[in-house]
C-alpha cells in the first residue's frame, strides 16, 4: 500500500527565483491536527501544496473510511474530487483558485507533469485498495504497506532493512482500513514471530523482507 502519490517536491521548485512570482499567487492556510481539512462538498475549487505537516487523503462510504496516500510537504492535490482530506498534525497548506493555477500549469512542465502523475497514481491507488478490500486481510494489507517503506525508504545495513514509520498505530489503522486494536495486534504478531523487530516506537528493522512478504505462511 502506497503512501504517496508523486516523488515530486513543489516546494522546491517554488523556491527557485524563477518562480517568486507564481509562489507569491498562493496563500497559505493552516489546520489543527486532526481536523477535516476539505471534503466532497467543499464549494471553493482549489490547488493545494502541502508545506508543513502531513495529510491524510481517503475516500468513505457509510462508516467505513479507506486511505489513498499520506501527503507531505511538497506533495500537491486538489479540492474538487469525491475524497476527503484531513491533518494527521498541525498543517499548514499554500491554495490557490484552479483556474488561476490553470494559466500557469500550461506555461511550466512541472506542474503539468505533478498534476498528471498524482492523478494517475491516485487511480491506481484506488483499484488497489479495491483490490485489497475484495482479495486480501487485514494482515496482507499491514505486509504489503510495510514491505512498500522498506523497498521506498528503508536503510539496508548488516542486520537488515530499518525503516521509519512516522505514523501513530491509530494513523496506521486508518491507512489499512482496520482498528488500531488488530494492527496493534498484528503488529505485535510480527514482532514475537521476529519477522520485524520494534527498535523504537517508529523504527522498525526487518532482518529479511522475503520472510515478511511470505507472513504468516512462511
């Protein structure tokens, strides 16, 4: 299960001096940890680059609620689509209006280039939660999210891969679509099983990823 949706970081792109003038057009905003920053029904369309803080981008039907992707500072989205947005933590956002962002998407590859990546990988996205939901548990989905920060962030050295997983165990619920009681579960599974080892609260070490994609039939 992905995390992000583009490896593309706006910000730095915005702080070059050739683009003072558009990063200039945006305006910044800022929401409380685990607040509902936009929804389905939000009246303004926007453009939004995360610039402190992490997001998390779901989609929800009844009671139920299912992430597509965690987005951090850097990553762009919008506001008229059928998701919802909400602060993992303090946020703060830069917005601006689509259709004045418009203008200068067709006049700067970057952004055209960010606009058609997220959208694509956000379709993906979807179909893969869809996949997951119909074919794979709560465990499969908890592997496969871990397996995806260690092939994409994790730190090889001699006792394995360690990576840093920068989310509560309520936040990682809500990413696999499961209560923090089972993935505290599960995740207490893999360590007793020591398929992953618990260093600290968000730093784990996994000796040897095939053992882990193979849990728990390995």
């Amino acid at each position: 299960m992905k995390t992000q949706l583009s490896k593309n970081n706006l910000l730095i792109e915005l702080e070059k001096p050739e683009y003072s003038s558009i990063l200039n057009q945006f305006h910044e905003r800022t929401f409380p940890k685990n607040s509902l920053i936009y929804g389905p029904d939000h009246e303004e369309d926007l453009v939004l680059i995360v610039k402190k803080g992490k997001v998390r981008l779901y989609i929800s039907y009844e009671d139920k609620e299912f992430s597509l992707a965690i987005l951090k500072a850097g990553d762009l989205y919008t506001t008229h689509t059928r998701t919802f947005l909400s602060a993992l933590e303090d946020v703060k956002l830069l917005v601006m209006p689509v259709n004045r962002f418009y203008t200068f998407m067709t006049s700067h590859q970057i952004f055209s280039q960010t606009i058609i990546a997220t959208l694509g990988k956000l379709l993906k996205q979807s179909f893969s939660i869809i996949e997951s939901l119909i074919f794979k548990d709560v465990t499969q989905r908890i592997v496969e999210f871990l397996l995806y920060e260690v092939n994409h962030h994790g730190h090889r050295n001699e006792k394995g891969v360690t990576v840093e997983i920068d989310l509560t165990t309520e936040q990682l619920a809500s990413v696999v679509g499961a209560s923090r009681q089972t993935v505290s579960t599960i995740i207490n599974d893999l360590v007793r099983s020591d398929v992953v080892v618990k260093i600290n609260r968000k730093t784990f070490l996994v000796p040897n990823p095939a053992l882990l994609k193979e849990f728990p039939h390995g």
